[in-house]
C-alpha cells in the first residue's frame, strides 16, 4: 500500500463521501469545497497527474465530470459549474493522484478565476510556434 490518500480513499481504508462508484473510477465530496457540493473525480489506479494517466481512462474521467456537473445544475448545487486539473505543483497540485475537481458556482460567491495579461509586441508569434501540436 503506497501512503497516497486518495488511493487510500479509493481502497475504503479512509472514508469518503462518495456520489459515484464503478470499477475504474470513485467521485466523493471534496473536503474543502468552493461550494457544498464540490466533487473530486479519481481513476482507482493510481497515476500522479494527468500527463502520466492514459486517454480513455482522461476521457472517461471527464464524462463522469460532465454528468456530475449535470447534477450539480439539476440539483440547484450551482447555477453553473467550473471542471478544474490542477497538474504539478507549480499549478497546486496538491494530492499526486489524477482528479478532476467539478465544482458548483454561484452568483457572487467571491471564487476568483485568472485575471488575463497581455502579450508584448511579436510573443504571441514566438509561443504559438512552441505550442502547435501535429494533427
Ligand atoms: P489539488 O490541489 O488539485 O491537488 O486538490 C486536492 C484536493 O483534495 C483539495 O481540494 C482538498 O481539499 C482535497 N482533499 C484532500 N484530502 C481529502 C480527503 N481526505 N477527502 C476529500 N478531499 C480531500
Ligand atoms: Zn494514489
């Protein structure tokens, strides 16, 4: 057993509060939510981040996200929701185990996303070079 809480959590060995189960995949009531009812998304197995996480388990993971924030709308949880992948540390990843945060919004409830910057003359150029992906 490797001391990762959320293979912990996976296992039952500590308790969560769980919205959904399969054989692949766990979702459960993050502990510190942005709002009551802020879900985390976990494959079982155990990859550190989602650069290290296969696709199809990635793409099975989103869908979950995607029906959970259905719920969370339905529910009236939020009026919308954010789907968030802190990835490394530098990003806040905290817990090194692939999860996707679905988290319920609300109408003036203070949680800040990014506030843009702006290109200097000619870098938008130089980054989109580093950037373009093959087809
Ligand atoms: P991240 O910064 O993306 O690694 O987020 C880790 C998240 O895990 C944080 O939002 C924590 O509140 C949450 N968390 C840590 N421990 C637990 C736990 N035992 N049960 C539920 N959520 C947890
Ligand atoms: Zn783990």
């Amino acid at each position: 057993m490797n001391n990762c809480i959320f293979c912990k959590i996976a296992s039952g060995t500590i308790p969560a509060y769980k919205v959904f189960e399969d054989e692949n995949y766990l979702a459960f009531l993050d502990i510190a939510p942005v709002n009551p009812g802020h879900v985390l998304i976990i494959p079982k197995k155990h990859f550190v981040d989602i650069t290290e996480t296969p696709d199809e388990i990635v793409e099975g993971a989103i869908t979950l996200a995607k029906k959970i924030g259905g719920k969370i709308i339905a529910s009236k949880l939020g009026e919308g929701f954010n789907i968030g992948i802190n990835t490394k540390t530098a990003a806040g990843q905290v817990v090194n185990h692939f999860h996707i945060h679905v988290m319920p919004r609300l109408p003036n409830d203070k949680y800040q996303l990014w506030h843009g910057k702006n290109y200097a003359a000619a870098e938008a150029e130089k980054i989109v070079e580093k950037l373009k992906l093959e087809e």
